[in-house]
C-alpha cells in the first residue's frame, strides 16, 4: 500500500518506519522542515528512540520510505496520515494551525479516492474541518475526487514507542465511511494478530477517545501526587513515620483499582499529558461545561511541582550560593524529550533563587540547553559522578536505569553536603536506609 505520513516527529517517524518494515508497502514522508529529511536521508535520526536506527537503516537499504519535501509525491498515496504538532494555545486550546496546513496540502495534491486519517491529537469534531479545508481546495480545482476522513488515535509512548507500535494494546479507527474501515482495517490488521482488538466507531468519538485516555492517566498521577503530600504532611503533624509507597500498595491489590501509573515522582511532563489535559479542559470549557476534575488535573500536578521544589527551599531557608547536582532532564526515562518536564520548573526556581546547578541527563541534555544554555549557573556534565563535584545535594528528577544504584562511596567523594532529594522514590528499596546510614540526608516523595 502507498501511504503519506505528513510530519515526521516523535509520532510520524516512527509510525512511516514500522510500516516501512512490510515491503509491500511504500512511505512517503513528508516534513516541512528541509533539514530533518537531510538528515533522515543520511540515515540519522533527530530523535532517540530504541531501535530507530536499526528500522531507518533497513528501510534505506529496501528503498520503501521516502523522506520529502515536496507534498505533490503524497498524490500517489491512497492512505494519507497526518501526524504534525497539536500544541497548546496560549489560552489552552489545541493549536490545529499545522494540521489544517496538511489539510490544505492534501486538497491541493489528491488526484484519486484517498483516506486521510488523523494520528495527531485533535478536539472532537476537528474531522470536519479538515473535510471541509479538503472539499474546499478541491472544488477551488474544479474537480470532484472522492475521499473520507478518519480518525486514528495513536497510544505509543516515548521510550518504547517501537514496540508500542508494533503490539498495540488496541486500535481505534473512528469512521462513517466503510470504504474507509475496510482500507485502514487491512493496514492495521498485521499489528493485532496477537487478539488485541481494533474497535470500531465515529470519527467524533475516537478523537475524544486520546483526550480521555491521557486525562485519566494525567488523573491517576495527580491523585497519587496528593496522596503522597497527604502522607508527607500528616508526618509532620502526627511526627508519625508515614510511607505513601504502603498506602498505594494496600490500594493497588483492589483489583479493581490496578496497579499501573500510581507512582509518586517529581509531576508528570512530557509532550501530551499537561497539553492534552489542557485542551480536554478546553473543549468542555468551549461548550459551557464547568468540569470540577478535568479542569483541575494539571493545576494539581503544577502545584506538585511546586511542593516538591518548596521542599528543597524548606530545607536550607536559604538556597542562595548553594549548588545542586541535578540527575535527569527528560520528562521520563529513555527518550531525550524535555517537554513540560519537572526539571524545567526546578532548575527555572532554583537559579531564579540564586543557586546554581549542575546537570546531567544520558540523552535530553542538548535539548534541555535549548531553554537554559549553559551559563554562569548552568553546566552540563558528560558523567554522573562529575555532576556532583562539589554540591550541596544531589536531586533526581529521571528514572534513568544508570541512577538506580548509586556508588555510595562515589557520592561521598563528590558531593560537599550529604544531602539527597530522590524525586523518583527510586532508592526507596533499601538504598534510602544505607544512604542514611552513611550520612546523608534523604528526601523522598510522600516518605518520611
Ligand atoms: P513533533 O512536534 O515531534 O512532530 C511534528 C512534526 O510535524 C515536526 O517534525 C514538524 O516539523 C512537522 N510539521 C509541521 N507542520 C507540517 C506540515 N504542514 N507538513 C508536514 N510536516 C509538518 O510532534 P509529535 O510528538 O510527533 O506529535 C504529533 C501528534 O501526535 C501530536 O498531536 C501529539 O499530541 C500526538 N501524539 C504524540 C505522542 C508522543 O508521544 N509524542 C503520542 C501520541 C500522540
């Protein structure tokens, strides 16, 4: 099958990749930004992700994905996905400037019948304005070509978003058009023969299907946050030890409940909860809906930010002149996005405090310069242990697996004070209590 993906980010990259893998199909991808298809001819990809070289250099030996420019190639296609940025508003809403771009561009290139399906996440309804900008340019054409519009969310999650994609725990395609289903069904088909379901519906339902999905995952953490303050700060009352770690395991064996995304950290970051939850807010808001929960997810999660980070200030009176050590700088581990994640409040609250800090990060460091260069207050280290030279505490902001188990005795050489905020929990197992018992003060989220 012929397929144009327009935009090759995070999401399009990967998803013209996967299906590159099946040489009976052909991938035109299209990017507006010149230098990203340089580099991708070159076989280097801009993002990392695990195994997105290996597929990138396969797919350049077979031929079959074609990195372009040039959006008249896409006229070839018989399925067009649209996978560009949806970012926040200033006020919130979903800023749909890019993909009403690609709309155009389609109506301006279709020659034949075409699916064009929708991966980006878009507010409920926004199927029907991309039929119109399509109707529209064609008509302008004086032409009369067929086509349908779907939607087709996408769940894969950076850092294992390879595998997310090859074995999805479902598929969504929301169409009226059964031309359409039965085209995006066989596209789809080879990725759930592992029983998984595709599930059928309306455009409008399966675009309000991501929202809902990432408002309740944004939701499970924000309520986790507010556990793990009640338990930080009911241990400063009752000057009782309370471990939010045993409320959430005595909760989490209610089958009912489950286990997953109940983990304390330093707030949720990242390129689709904070602006996804926004715009679910947004949409309801547009329509005259006063939602108590939705609206309040992310300023729950800000305020979390806020309290870990108030934490560190509790803690000297004074952060003026201190140094920290910073180990993290991506949203979450594995992927080198910095998007809304915590280390930008933090390290923004810290050097506006007069502290200065010292970073690393395995792979976000180049992008985390790109909102703090380095400065006066801001370094970058290329090794762990360097970071801490001289500190006067070590705060950790990423799960990275090179920072789960710590050389004791490196720290100490390092660091000046002994002092640890583990905004992971992730030495919570038994590290915590060695760390104490070799001198250092230890910090942990909703654990006293
Ligand atoms: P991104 O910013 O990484 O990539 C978007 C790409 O589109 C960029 O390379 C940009 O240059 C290109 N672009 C912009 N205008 C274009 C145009 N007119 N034609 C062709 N290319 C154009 O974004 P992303 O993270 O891949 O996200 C894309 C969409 O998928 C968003 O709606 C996002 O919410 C959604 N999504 C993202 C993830 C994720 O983990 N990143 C997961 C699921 C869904």
């Amino acid at each position: 099958m012929k397929i144009a993906i327009h935009g090759l980010g995070y999401v399009g990259l990967i998803t013209g990749l996967c299906f590159a893998e099946n040489e009976d199909n052909t991938i035109i991808g299209c990017e507006v930004d010149s230098q990203k298809v340089e580099m991708l001819k070159q076989g280097k990809p801009y993002i990392y992700e695990k195994g997105i070289q290996d597929l990138l250099n396969d797919a350049l030996k077979r031929g079959n994905f074609i990195p372009t420019t040039d959006f008249s190639k896409t006229s070839e296609a018989t399925i067009d996905l649209i996978a560009v940025g949806t970012p926040s508003n200033p006020d919130g809403s979903a800023n749909l400037k890019y993909v009403e771009e690609v709309a155009i561009n389609i109506g301006k290139n279709i020659e034949n019948y075409k699916v064009i399906a929708t991966k980006s996440t878009i507010p409920a309804g926004t199927h029907l304005t991309i039929e119109r900008l399509i109707k529209k340019e064609i008509e302008k054409r004086n032409k009369n070509i067929e086509f349908d519009v779907a939607s087709i969310p996408e769940f894969l999650k950076e850092g294992t978003a390879v595998q997310d994609f090859s074995k999805p725990d479902r598929i969504v395609i929301g169409t009226n058009s059964f031309k359409a289903k039965m085209l995006l069904e066989k596209l789809f088909k080879p990725y759930v023969l592992n029983g998984h379901p595709i599930i059928h519906m309306n455009p409008l339902e399966s675009e309000m299907v991501k929202y809902a999905s990432n408002g309740m995952l944004a939701l499970k953490i924000a309520f986790t946050e507010e556990l793990a303050q009640l338990a930080d700060q009911l241990s400063s009352h009752l000057g009782v030890e309370v471990d939010v770690l045993n409320v959430l395991k005595g909760m989490c064996t209610d089958s009912r409940i489950g286990n997953q995304f109940f983990k304390p950290g330093p707030g949720y970051g990242g390129s689709c909860f904070p602006k996804d939850t926004q715009a679910l807010a947004d949409t309801a808001k547009t329509i005259g809906l006063d939602t108590q929960i939705i609206a309040n997810i992310n300023p729950t999660n800000e305020n979390h930010k806020d309290f870990l980070i108030d934490k560190i200030f509790s803690h000297y009176g004074n952060i003026t002149g201190k140094t920290f050590g910073i180990w993290g700088l991506a949203f979450k581990a594995e992927t080198d996005d910095v998007r809304d994640s915590a280390s930008l409040k933090l390290v923004k609250r810290l050097t506006e405090a007069g502290a200065k800090v010292q970073c690393f990060d395995p792979k976000a460091t180049e992008e985390f310069q790109k909102h703090f260069p380095e400065s006066e207050s801001i370094k970058y280290f290329k090794d762990k242990y360097s970071t801490l030279k001289n500190t006067d505490a070590l705060i950790v902001m990423t799960e990275w697996k090179t920072f789960r188990t710590p050389d004791l005795e490196l720290l100490i050489e390092n660091m000046d004070e002994k002092t640890i905020f583990d905004f992971r929990n992730l030495y919570a197992q038994g590290l915590d209590k060695q760390m104490k018992d070799s001198g250092f003060e230890y910090y942990g989220v909703g654990r006293k």
